[in-house]
C-alpha cells in the first residue's frame, strides 16, 4: 500500500527559541507528528499545530523514558501512515545524536528522509560566553567527546587530548569530571589550562564556572547542576566572559584579568 509519509530529522539547538533555524521552523510549522527529545523547550514545542501528535521519546543520561528501537519503530509507523514526521532533537543532530542510527533504520524500512541541521550545545555555549573554539596561533582545533559510551566507559586516548593547542569539549560528562581531570593531567597537559563548565548553554538561565584543568573535579562537585552541562578544556576557553550585563559593571582591571 502506497504511503507519501516522511521523517524530517531536525535540530532544535541547544533549547532557546532564538537558535531555531528557519529550515526547523518550517519543518516544525507542517508537522503531523512530532517525536522530541527531553532537552527540548516547550516554546519550541509550541511551534508545531496544536492538531499534531507530540510524543516525548527524551532520553536524560540513564534515564530511558522510551528506547531507541521503540523511537525507529514508532517513526516508521506514522510514516507508514502518510504522516509528515518531525524527529526533533536537541542541538545539532549530528552531534551525539543517534542520527545515524535513525536514517539507517528510516532507509531499511523504505521511509524517505531529509536532516536540517542545528546549533550544536558548544556553538551556543561559545556564543554565550564569548569565547572562540578555535583561536588563530593558539587553538587550532576542537574535538567534541563524550563521557557516556554505549558500554559506559570513557575512552580518553584521542590523539588531541596532549595538544596544547586542542580545544576540547566534552558532552554527557560531568560525571566523569575527576578520570577526564587526572587523565588530562596525565596525557601531559598543563595543570594551569583553563576550563569550562557551562550549564544551560545557549538559554536564559545558562551558567558558567571557570577555573583550571587541576580544579576541574572540584569545580563540578561544588555545582548542584539541574540542566544538561557541558566541560571545555584548552586555552581558548581562557578568554569565556561572563554575560554581557554581568560584563558591563566589571571594572576594566578586573576585566583584563580574567584570562
Ligand atoms: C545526547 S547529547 C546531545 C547533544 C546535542 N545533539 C547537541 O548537538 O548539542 C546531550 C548532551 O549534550 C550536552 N548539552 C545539550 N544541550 C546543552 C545545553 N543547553 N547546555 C549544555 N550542555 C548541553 C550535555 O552534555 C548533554 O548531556
């Protein structure tokens, strides 16, 4: 039986309505059902038709509110059914976001598929915080790592854990704080590079807490973090500012010291 059903798989960015692309709004405005993730805001949920079946398939850390393969199953079903699918995740798709796991699933079952692209929790973070993730001369490359595997264990042997000149972001890790710490320290780094700890990224509420790297445990056990949080390590997160209002009333003494 002939279906015209689709999977668009979106990103929503990191949860502030302001970071939805036009491409995610359009997707999101014609949507028939909508499968979303837990990181996404209900303002951004807001912008599909009131008549459109939402269902939250949100994954937070071991909490599993629906699994993966009940996710593929129940996008194809309602492509199957000639819907227009919206799977809507938080940030950028790509970026630790099962992605791959989806298309393949969607392309094995005969649905067609598009992605559109979002903005990823370290761009947002970057952007909030004012820091670059590259820097000409000093921070000539980044690497997105996560601290959650499918086995559970953190694998810390990538090659740019060692370059001074690496700026690294770790996601899902703030549980691992002190092994990425002690590893770091290990792989040669300085004890003095600066680091990040940003909660929020990219939403009003977002928070930051800088320090360096042999701080970085410490750091995350004294914060009592309720949303999703992200860790920078390398000397390109040396320049984070605060926010902007924050910024304003900080004496430039106090300013040019922050690096
Ligand atoms: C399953 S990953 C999804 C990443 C997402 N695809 C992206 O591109 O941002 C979830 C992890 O991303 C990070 N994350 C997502 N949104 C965030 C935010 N607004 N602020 C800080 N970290 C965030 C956290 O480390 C969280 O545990």
């Amino acid at each position: 039986m002939p279906h015209n059903g689709f999977v668009s798989l979106v990103g929503a960015g990191p949860g502030d309505i302001d970071h939805v692309t036009l491409g995610a709004l359009k997707a999101l405005q014609t949507a028939q059902a909508l499968l979303y993730d837990a990181l996404v805001s209900e303002d951004i949920l807001s912008l599909a038709p009131q008549r459109c079946v939402k269902i939250c398939v949100g994954k937070r850390g071991d909490r599993l509110s629906v699994s993966q393969d009940k996710t593929n199953a129940l996008m194809v079903r309602l492509a199957q059914k000639g819907l227009q699918v919206v799977r809507l995740k938080g940030g950028d798709p790509s970026v630790f976001g099962r992605v791959e796991e989806e298309r393949l699933y969607l392309e094995q079952h005969g649905i067609d598929h598009k992605t559109l692209p979002g903005v990823t929790a370290a761009s947002a973070a970057a952007a909030q915080f004012s820091f670059p993730l590259t820097h000409r001369g000093e921070a000539r490359s980044v690497t997105f790592l996560t601290g959650r595997t499918k086995d559970g264990a953190i694998d810390l042997r990538h090659e740019s854990l060692n370059d001074p000149m690496a700026s690294l972001v770790f996601y899902m890790s703030s549980h691992n704080a002190a092994h990425i710490e002690s590893s770091l320290l290990k792989a040669g780094r300085s004890k003095q590079t600066p680091v990040v700890i940003i909660e929020n990224a990219g939403r009003p509420e977002g928070q930051m807490r800088t320090g360096a790297l042999d701080d970085l445990a410490r750091l995350v056990d004294h914060a009592a973090f309720s949303g999703p949080v992200l860790l920078g390590v390398g000397s390109a997160f040396g320049y984070a500012r605060q926010t902007l209002v924050q910024r304003q009333v900080l004496p430039v003494a106090t300013r040019s010291g922050m690096r």
